[in-house]
C-alpha cells in the first residue's frame, strides 16, 4: 500500500478495493497494513472492519495459525463495545466462531481438549445471545469426523436439527452429508445427496468446486464417466492454485492418475507448484500431498520415475525423488494429527488413497491427450511417434547398411530415414572405427551423407536457416570425399532453403494467422528487395531457380538420378515463386521446368521423380486457377501410381485430390480421399506422409459436411502430430482452431482446459511463439471464460489483452476487435465509464482499420446495456453510444460495405427504439421503430427479413398498445401485418403478433 489512509473514508475505500482482490498473499497483506491503519483512528468501527477483512483474508488464505488471533481481537471489541456492533456486524461475530473451529482442526499442535473448550465456548456464546444450536452441533460433528470416532450419533444431532440464519449455506450442509455416506461406503446415496450441488443448483464461494473433487472417484465406480469427466474440467478450474482449496487440487490430481491421465497430472502438478510453498495448514496441506502421493507413486510404477515433476522450492525434482520427500512429510503429519487425536483416522485415510488401484485405464480428459513420454519434451524437438509399421532389421555389417541406405535413398523410399538414423547412431558412438571399404567410401562421405539427412529433416520444418547451413556444410564434406556430383546437389539443395528463409521472422505468422485475430497485415508483409519492387520472396527464388541452372550447367558426371533431382529442385523453386506472387507470367515457365522433369524421368525410368513432376503439374494448375485441368491430372496421377507406383506418393496424392474436390465444394469426395490417405499412410513410417496435413484437411471437410464434433478429433489429432514432429506453431494453430470449433460447439469447459494446457506450455510462458498466435490462444480463453460466466476472469484477461494490443500499430483492427469486446464486458459488469474508455479505444483503432459491422454491434450492446441498467439515468450515455454506431454506419455507406448480418442502419433505428424503451421515452421509441420499419421495408416472400420486420411490428404495437395505451392502432397494426406475413407464406412469424394481439384484446 503506498500510502496509509488518512480518513475513514479512504480507509473503507481501501478494505472494498482489497475485497476484490484474489485471496493470496497480497491481499493478506494488504489487509494486515489496513488493521495498520485502522488502529491510529480514534473510532473503534474502523478497526472491527479491518479485522474482519483480516480473518476473511487468513481463512481463505490458509493461514489458520493467524486466523484465531484476529478473531480474538475481534472478540475482545465485541465484549468491550458491544454497541459498535450494528445487527450485520453481530452476525459475522458469531458465524466466525465455526471459522476458528475449523482453523483449530487444521493445526495438529492444538491439544484436543482445548478444540473441545472452543466448542463448548461456541455453545455458551450461542445460548446466552439466544442463537440456534444447530450451528454447533455442525462443528461438533465436523469435530468427530475429523477424529473418527462417534461420527454416526454426532451426525444425527446435527443433520436432526432445523437449519438456522447462521447455519452454513445449503451447498455447505449438503456436501458435509454426502461425505458421511461416502465415508460409510455408501457411494450412491453421497452422489444423490450431492446432485443439487453438482447440478448447480446450489453453490458459495467454495461450491461446488469442493463437493465435486469428492464427487469425482464415486461417479467412477458408479460408471458415470462423462459427469466425472466434464465436472473434473469445471470443478479443477474452480480451485487451482487456491491454498485453501489445496486438498481439492490433490483430488484431482488423484482422479488423473487412476484415469489414465499420468501426464495431466504433472501437468496441474506443475501449474499448482505454489501449494507447495503457500499452505500453511497443516491438514490442507496433507490432504493436497496425499492426492499427490497418488499420482507420483502411479507415474513411478509406470516406469517413468526420473521424469521431472514439480515440487517444494529450492531444488529440482524427479518424480521418483518428490515422491519420497511427499511420502516423509505426509506419513509425519498424518502421524502428528493422530497423536493429537488419539485414533489411526487419517494414517488409515491415507493407506487406503494410497492404495487405490486405477479404475479405469484410460479416459480422455481433455482434447490434448498427452503421453508421459512427452512430458520433458524439449519444445521444437521432434517426439518418436509410435511407428506405423514395422521397418526390415537392420543389417550388422555396417557396409550392408550403408549400401542400403544410399540405395532407399536413390528411390526417394521412406525407409531410408531409419537407416539414416540407424547409421547416425552406430556412427556417433564412441567406440566408433570407419571401415576401410571403397563401397563406403571414406568417413567424410558418410558424415556428409547423415548432414544432408538431417538438413532434409530441418527444411521439413521449415528451419531452412539451419537446412542451408547443413546443406553446406554437407557439400563441403563431398568435395572432401571427392564425390563432386553429390557436392553439387547439396549446394543446390542450400540455395533452395537460403530462398525459403522469410524475409523478416514474422512473415510466416502475419500469413497463418488461425481464426479469430485477422490478420490484417498479411497481405502487405512481403518486403522488396530494394530495387525494382518484386517482393524479396519472389527475387530470392528467381535467383535460386538461376543459380541452380548454372550450378547444373556446371556439373559433370551427374548420375540419372542425381540429375532428376536437379532438375526437381529448379521445377519447385520456379513452384515457389508462382505460389508467391500468383503472377500469370510466371505459369510457363514452371510448366517447362515440369516437362523438363517429367521428359528425362521418363527417359531414364525414374517412378518417384515421373510422380513428382505430376504433383507439381497439377500444382500449378491448382495454383494458376484452372481447377479442372488440376483435377484431371490428380486423377492420371493416382491411376499411374496404383498402377506403376511408387506406393508412398499414393496418400500425397489423394491428400492433394482431396483439397481440390473441397475447393469444387464435394465435401464428400475429398472426406473418402482423406479416409483412404491416413489408411495408406499407416503402411509407411510416420516422417513419410504429412498426416497432420490430412487430418487438418479431413476436419475442414467433416466442417462442411456438418460434422463439428468429428471435425474436432481431427484437428486436435492434427495438432498432436505437428508437436511430435517439433512444429509447435502449426501445432497451436490446429489447437487454437480446435479451442475454438469447441466453444462454438458449447464445449466451454473443453476449451478452457486446453488452452490452460497450451498457455502453460514453457515455450508459451517463456515469450517464444508468435506473439499474435498466442494472443489468440488467449482471446479465444476469454471468450471462453465469458461463455463460462466467470465474468471477472473474463475482463481481466480482456483488459490485459486490450492494453497488449494497443501497441500493435500493423494491426490496429484487432485492437479495435479487442477493445470493443472489452468494452461489453465492463458494461455487464455495470462499469459504464470504464466500457466508455474502451470503447474510444476501440473507435480510434477502427478509423485507422475498419471493422464498421463488428464495431457497430458492439456499440449498439453498449447502448442497450446502459439503457436496460440504468434506465432513464443512462440514456445520456446510451445515445452516445448509438450516435457513435450511427457514424459508423454512415463511414459503412460510404464504403460500399455491406453488412454480412441485419443492415447496420435499420439495426441502428431499432436499437434507438429499445433504448428510449428502457427510459421510458415510449414516443421516441415509437419514432425510432417506424424508421427502422421504414429502412427494413416490407417483407417479400424470400428476402429473409421477413422475422426482423415482424419484430419491429411486435415492438412498435407493443408501444401503442401497452405502454402508450393505445390499443386499437396496435391491434391495426398487429392485423395488418399477421395479414401480410400469412399472405407471404411466413406462419412461423407471426406467432408473436398473434400473442400480443391476443393479449390486447383481452385487455380491452
């Protein structure tokens, strides 16, 4: 706190400002430096307030040593000054004497008889102000459960007795029941007790979050699995990194390591790695390791103890060695609350966690199934995925191996990879010899032959820098070996990959940007080379096509084989550029270089290469626009390759058939393409076929085909390949989509969870990926959070990204998307000067970059929230706003643009028609509906805008006839227009006009 209050006054405004802080350890000491303050006034009320802010910020901050203290402070002024104490402030002194009860409980150092004079202190305090027992006996139930002993006659007293004003809430007093029939065994009759609570129905600060982490393993063995599972997402998000939620967190993580979700579990692990340091009760804190017990132990038997984990600071931990050290402290406090108790409860509560058994082997969480082989994954290296078939054994005599790797590598065959990293292995390794066998060849061939595989692996993620460097480095090592043929195609090679290098690092996201932030600056991030104004893309791949000309022209010596390859590095140079500047003028000559290729494969019998050039004939075609000659020469494509091969060019091949059939709209032809591409592709190893391609194809075609959730495994399928390959971006491009199609599809819970995933990744936190991809992932969050109606989360998350992209001057349009929306969110939130900034924020972007339909909408929902929650005080504000949407509308027109939704004009017309509504301006109103019905004219029997004509006649009769009480113009109206719509064939709406003529005559 900066500066202490110095009035009453600001002291107050302090404490309010404090109480919308999350509980943790700012607000606790906020809270403390109030109590501070509090005190130098003369005034006792000041200080009653300023405790009580500090015993609230010690309970929900577990901290239950301090809690007590602040309480008996409290008590002490209740004594002493009884008077201080108004009706309100009496009711939180007695109901905070079940906070110090529960504080007791959790320190194993308070003696028992003294938990039993602080209950018997309760009664007495209860009985002599007159105040029901019932809250009592609660805690003296609590008490016994605690314990173990005398739990059933305890719950009887308590659950027998009739609720009272400071009895705990509903959701409260029903979760401690269901946990005694779930400490009796009786599952069902717990899950039926809960069923208000986990329905929603009833709730607190703590509910349902808490009720459901016990619900979890009981709606498993009930065979409830989607309930376990959706409310395991919902109630999670309810209590992470919350200290006095803590043994909450340790049950979800428990419920992740007995569903088949190891690496989820470290995952929360990780993002709840501040329990570890922040709870500072004893019992929550057993409660939170005993669930982490659970997973670690799971992850152990899994063979997987040196993974690393998360733990207590000060040092890094396997999960081997956290798994021990949780083990000596939880088994030490177990022992001490048994001590203090005088029963085994909780040593016993503890073996049977820790000996539960899996209940289920596998259960898919969230969409972002991880394996626990990909938790210490290194972001940017490739994960060995499960392969698809199995590959022939390898020879033992390393000049077998060799011969059949250059051998697999002349075909273009997939399997020579593994030979490649077979040979990578025998050869890096220390005890190493290099036979003396002129079919080997000296060592700095074989160096140069695994450099060139390795550089083909790296322009196949798109690291062309390093791809050129090892390309380079490659030919060097042939020259060295004296093989000039294969100097001379590694040189080619580099200068292909030194031309695909982006011009600037932000060339490749500005121009990927997934859904939802538009990438507006994409179609200007082609920078010049600085002289005649051709793109720097373009002239780069000019001048590698030219090099590798002359570098051909220069060769002597080239095997067919060699030269083919030549000749297929220029033909996709050529590719490259006319994919970059789709310039007619540059067809021809990628269409020669193609026939060049196509002519000498031919001659010299070449499969692959005779494949290659038709692949990047019917590219062209496809990129030139002429889709039917593309399709046709996929189909001879795919009839010489089933019928001459090679086979592992057939899934290539029908992925490419199928994206053109989705661009002549037979969603159902390119869907069987892709169906049969990923069944091919499984006979080939997993680095052969782009299948995160296909299944990112095959989500686009499930789209159209009207099948979301289908399309969703597939993008998150898509996604999961692209990581294990080392591809993170295209990889959080598939997962921002698949967030998205998962909020659309009201999968609220599924969205959060995993872009929580997604934004703790390290790369993520630590700034790596694109910034603008990530913002993404994050605006899609809080849109989620919204959808969700965890409100406050959603706004802050806004105005950070509001305040982020303000500073991004090539993109101002999301900026203004941004704030805009930011700007509702304070609105619903009743802070109408706040959504007035962002909103300004929002119209100072839009006149740099357009956004009229969006911005309009949003500032007319501004208008019709202020009007609705503050009525007649509000219209000043609201008009504002609606004279803003009005230039809007006015710069839209003047454009030319028109709206994909209603007309911004007659929308605009009837908003100002709701607005003066909601101020009781019933005449304005009246006005402002006839000119929207006037701009919306009448309906005809197929313009569509036949419901918001119908709903202009329903708000303006409802004016006249209701509020105006003038019923026969609106009955006139109401007739005439039920007439109109019916003549029209559009029944459906006049539903409406029907109802609300009905009801004026009736009131007639």
């Amino acid at each position: 706190m900066p500066t202490a209050p110095q009035t009453t006054d600001e002291l107050y405004e302090e404490l309010q400002a404090n109480q919308r802080r999350p509980y943790g350890r700012t607000r606790t000491v906020t809270a403390e430096e109030l109590v501070d303050a509090a005190e130098r006034f003369e005034e006792t009320l000041p200080l009653v307030r300023a405790l009580l802010e500090l015993q609230e910020a010690y309970t929900y901050g577990s901290e239950p040593r301090k809690s007590p203290v602040a309480f008996a402070r409290l008590l002490t002024l209740f004594d002493e000054q009884p008077d201080v104490f108004d009706e309100n402030l009496r009711h939180l002194v007695f109901w905070r004497f079940k906070w110090v009860a529960s504080a007791l409980r959790a320190l194993p150092e308070i003696p028992r008889t003294s938990l039993r004079q602080w209950l018997t202190e309760m009664r007495e305090r209860y009985e002599k102000a007159g105040l029901g027992l019932q809250p009592y006996y609660g805690q003296a139930y609590r008490l016994a459960a605690h314990v173990g002993e005398d739990t059933d006659l305890a719950f009887e007293l308590w659950a027998a007795r009739t609720r009272t004003p400071l009895s705990d809430c509903e959701a409260c007093e029903i979760s401690e029941r269901a946990l005694y029939h779930l400490a009796s065994g009786d599952d069902e009759r717990a899950l039926r007790t809960w069923e208000p609570v986990l329905a929603g129905k009833e709730s607190c600060q703590e509910e349902p979050a808490r009720s459901i982490a016990h619900a979890l393993l009981p709606l498993l063995r009930a065979g409830h699995t989607d309930r376990a599972r959706e409310l395991h997402l919902a109630g999670y998000r309810g209590c992470r990194r919350n200290p006095s939620m803590s043994g909450e967190v340790g049950r979800h993580l428990e419920f992740c390591a007995l569903t088949g979700n190891e690496a989820r579990g470290l995952e929360l692990l990780a993002e709840n790695r501040n329990l570890f340091d922040e709870v500072d009760s004893p019992l929550e804190l057993l409660d939170f390791l005993n669930g982490v017990e659970v997973l670690l132990r799971r992850v152990e038997q899994l063979g997987h103890g040196e993974l690393p984990a998360a733990g207590f600071p000060g040092r890094t931990w396997t999960v081997t060695g956290l798994r021990a050290e949780v083990h000596g402290r939880a088994d030490d406090l177990a022992a001490r609350f048994d001590a203090r108790n005088g029963t085994t409860a909780h040593t016993d509560r503890r073996g049977a966690r820790l000996g539960r058994a899996p209940l289920l082997e596998a259960l898919e969480l969230t969409l972002r199934t991880r394996r626990l082989d990909e938790v210490a994954v290194v972001p940017g290296v490739p994960v060995a995925a499960p392969a698809a078939r199995a590959v022939a054994a390898f020879p033992e005599s390393l000049p077998e191996l060799v011969a059949r790797a250059r051998a697999l590598d002349e075909q273009g065959h997939p399997d020579a990879r593994a030979c490649w990293t077979e040979l990578r292995t025998r050869v890096t390794a220390p005890d190493y010899t290099h036979p003396d066998d002129p079919a080997v060849g000296p060592l700095a061939r074989l160096r140069a032959d695994l450099l060139a595989d390795e550089a083909s692996r790296r322009g196949e993620r798109d690291d062309f820098t390093e791809a050129a460097a090892l390309y380079e480095e490659a030919a060097g090592l042939y020259d060295d070996a004296g093989t000039p043929a294969h100097a001379a195609l590694a040189r080619a090679h580099a200068v292909l990959a030194t031309a695909e290098i982006p011009p600037q690092t932000s060339a490749r996201a500005a121009s990927e940007t997934p859904s939802g932030l538009p990438a507006d600056g994409a179609a200007d991030t082609g920078d010049t080379d600085g002289t005649d104004g051709i793109p720097a893309e373009v002239a780069a791949l000019t001048a590698a096509h030219a090099a590798m000309v002359r570098l051909h022209a220069e060769t002597s010596g080239l095997a067919p084989y060699q030269e083919a390859r030549l000749l297929r590095l220029r033909a996709t140079a050529l590719g490259l550029r006319l994919q970059a500047s789709r310039s007619d003028g540059h067809v021809a000559a990628v269409l020669h270089e193609v026939g060049l290729l196509h002519d000498f494969a031919t001659r010299h019998d070449i499969p692959g290469q005779i494949a290659g050039a038709l692949v990047l004939r019917a590219h062209t075609s496809a990129i030139s626009g002429d889709l039917p000659a593309a399709a046709a020469e996929t189909d001879a494509l795919l009839d010489r390759l089933e019928a001459h091969g090679p086979a592992w060019h057939l899934p290539r091949a029908l992925g490419l058939r199928a994206r053109l059939r989705l661009g002549a709209q037979d969603a159902e032809a390119a869907h069987a393409d892709l169906g049969e591409a990923l069944r091919l592709a499984a006979d080939w190893p997993a680095d052969a076929v782009d299948t995160a391609r296909l299944h990112g194809d095959l989500a686009e075609a499930c789209m159209h085909l009207g099948r979301p959730d289908e399309a969703l495994r597939h993008l998150t399928r898509s996604a999961e390949l692209n990581l294990r390959r080392g591809d993170r971006f295209d990889a959080y491009c598939a997962y921002s989509n698949a967030a998205t199609l998962s909020l659309d599809l009201g999968r609220v819970e599924d969205c959060i969870a995993l872009l929580d995933s997604l934004l703790a990744e390290p790369d993520v936190a630590a700034g790596e990926p694109d910034d603008r991809l990530v913002a993404q992932l994050r605006l899609t969050r809080a849109r989620a959070l919204r959808a969700g109606e965890d409100l406050k989360a959603a706004t802050t998350e806004f105005l950070a990204l509001a305040a982020e992209s303000a500073g991004w001057d090539d993109d101002p349009g999301s900026h203004a998307m941004i704030a805009a929306e930011t700007a509702v969110l304070l609105a619903e939130a009743d802070e109408f000067d706040r959504a007035r900034e962002a909103a300004d924020q929002a119209l100072a972007a839009h006149a740099r970059d357009p956004r009229h339909e969006a911005l309009s909408n949003c500032l007319r929902e501004l208008a019709r929230l202020q009007a609705r929650q503050q009525g007649s005080d509000g219209l000043a504000g609201a008009l504002a706003f609606l004279a803003d949407a009005g230039r809007v509308a006015e710069e839209a027109h003047s454009a030319g643009y028109e709206a994909h939704g209603r007309p911004l004009d007659s929308a605009l017309a009837y908003e100002y028609g709701r607005v003066h509504a909601y101020a009781d301006a019933y005449e304005d109103a009246l006005a402002a509906l006839e000119k929207a019905l006037a701009l919306i004219g009448e309906p005809g029997p197929d313009n569509g805008r036949a419901g918001e004509w119908a709903e202009c006649v329903r708000f303006a009769a409802a004016m006249e006839g209701v509020y105006l009480e003038r019923p026969e113009p609106a009955l006139a109206r109401l007739d005439a227009a039920v007439s109109r719509l019916t003549a029209l064939g559009h029944t459906e709406e006049t539903e409406p006009l029907t109802s609300l003529a009905a009801r004026l005559r009736d009131e007639e």
